[in-house]
C-alpha cells in the first residue's frame, strides 16, 4: 500500500483508501483517506503501508508537538486490539468505548485541564523508558453519613501546634474529633477550626488555607476525616464508621501537579486497597478526581 506525504499525515486514495477506512483507520477527504502520524507509522510498522517509508514518516511527524508520547500511546493500544479514532485524545474501541489522553511523565498536568474532560476517561502516562501506565479517571461523590458534634460547649487552650481540653472529656466521645487522654484531650487544628466554626469551641481563628477547606467540605460531606500523613496524602477519610475500613485517601493538590507525585499517591492508595481523591480549590469550590490504576 502506497501513500502520498501531506501537512496533516499520509493521504491514500481509491481502493486503498476503501479498504484500510473499514478497518476504522484514518478520516475520509473525498475519495481518499487522511491517515493522522501515528496511524501512519503503526500501518508501516506493521508493513501495511509499504511508502513512504518508516523514517520518513517519522521526520515529518516530528514537526508535531509530543507525537512520540501519542505514537507509543496509540501502538500500545492497538496492539491490544482497539479501534482508534485519532483527535487531541485517542478515543478506542473494543468491548466498550474510553477516551485515552497521552502525556508524558516530565509534562505537567493540569487539574483543570482533567476537571473540564468527559470522565471517565484514561491517562496514558509515558515514561523514560517508553513504558505506558494508564489510569481511570473519575468524577466522584464522596458523601458519608456522619454528622455527629461534641453535645456540649467545650472549654479549650491552644499550646504549640495543638489544642487542649481539660473538662468536659466524655463530650468528645464517639464524635470522631481528637484523642482522649486519661487526663486531658487534644484536637488537630483542623478539627479545632471545624469545631469553632460550628460554635462548639471559643477560640480565634486557627487556619484558613486550601487544606481545611478541603477537610471541611469533606465533613460537611458526613465523612469522617484523619491524617493521612501514614500514607503520605493529607487524610485518611471514613464513610460511616471508623469501626470500618478507611475508604479515601485525598490529596489536595494546585493546579499544575507533576505526575510522578499523583504517580506515588495511587501506588499507595492500590497497595492499601483505598481510592484515591485529588481535591482541588476553584473559586472556593472543592473539585475531586478519582484516579486508579488500570490495565486496557
């Protein structure tokens, strides 16, 4: 099969062009057929597409920005036997239908960027070594049902990075806020701040930053909500109980994140059997994504 170089690929025409578009390659241009640079490079990979040659294919597809990340993205998935359709994404085909973004694991990525997609889609992460990772990517609905407040106004003082209680214990009990102690109890700033905002504590203000306002969108939520320091994120978060298992890790990140940061906090959240949020602030809206690890 024998092709004709252009500005946007490879072009065949007639019966070529027939034959090589029912089997969902390229875009139709009149009696021909546009095939995009990748498609073009599989097809003469594969030895389907005899000229121009490899190489040549190759040095005019470098003109295009990352079409190595896209190349190595689209030859994966058809080697696993999707049907591709060629645009800014991949959108495959095979069982069901996903859209696949590739990005490279030195380029940024960014949360708006992944926000404002269809979801759920796939990000296909090239790294160094030309190995492919992919993740879901989801829109989820955290939501718990766990409401519950100390059922009195507690007296408190802040000492160092904490706050402390000495009255009133057996208020804090089954509430899910702080560690009792036999002679005293202490609360995270966080839970403090949440606390004092619901008028339960007298206190000033302790903290305003996008960390509590994730940790107070996630209460207001009836989630429960932890440390998550022990698996590197900023808390550990419960639907209904801290009698069962933790269900989230959230990690609140800006808007630019490297991938190899996102890339750690889903290894752990897969190795430990939780998903993984990633909570954004826009505009004072809290944004969540759930990524995961996936095989195609």
């Amino acid at each position: 099969m024998k092709g004709t170089l252009t500005d946007e690929g490879v072009k065949l025409c007639n019966s070529d062009a027939d034959r090589i578009f029912t089997k969902g390659y390229g875009k139709r241009k009149g009696k021909c057929v546009i095939l995009a640079w990748e498609e073009a490079l599989y097809l003469s990979e594969t030895g389907i597409l005899e000229d121009p040659d490899f190489e040549t294919i190759l040095k005019n597809a470098a003109k295009t920005p990352d079409f190595d990340i896209r190349h190595l993205v689209y030859r994966d998935l058809r080697k696993r036997g999707y049907v591709i359709r060629v645009s800014r994404t991949f959108y495959a085909r095979k069982s069901y239908s996903m859209q696949y973004l590739p990005i490279g694991e030195s380029m940024p990525v960014s949360f708006d960027e992944l926000y404002t997609m269809e979801k759920p889609f796939v990000l296909a992460v090239v790294d160094g070594d030309g190995d492919i990772t992919y993740y879901m990517v989801r829109e989820p609905l955290p939501q718990g049902t766990f409401r519950r407040l100390p059922d009195a106004k507690l007296t408190c003082k802040f000492y160092g990075n904490r706050v402390y209680l000495f009255d009133n214990l057996e208020s804090l009990k089954g509430t899910t806020y702080g560690t009792i102690e036999p002679a005293f109890a202490h609360l995270s700033v966080m839970e403090a701040e949440y606390l004092r905002e619901k008028g339960v504590i007298d206190i000033p203000m302790l903290v305003r930053n996008d960390v509590y306002r994730v940790y107070r969108d996630l209460r207001e939520r009836g989630l429960i909500v932890k440390s998550g320091f022990k698996y590197g994120t900023h808390f550990r978060v419960y639907e209904n109980s801290m009698d069962e298992h933790s269900k989230y890790l959230v990690h609140v990140v800006g808007n630019d994140e490297s991938l190899q940061s996102i890339s750690r906090a889903i290894r752990v959240a897969n190795g430990v059997r939780k998903k993984l949020l990633l909570a954004n602030i826009n505009n004072e809206k809290v944004r969540y994504l759930e990524l995961s690890w996936i095989r195609p």
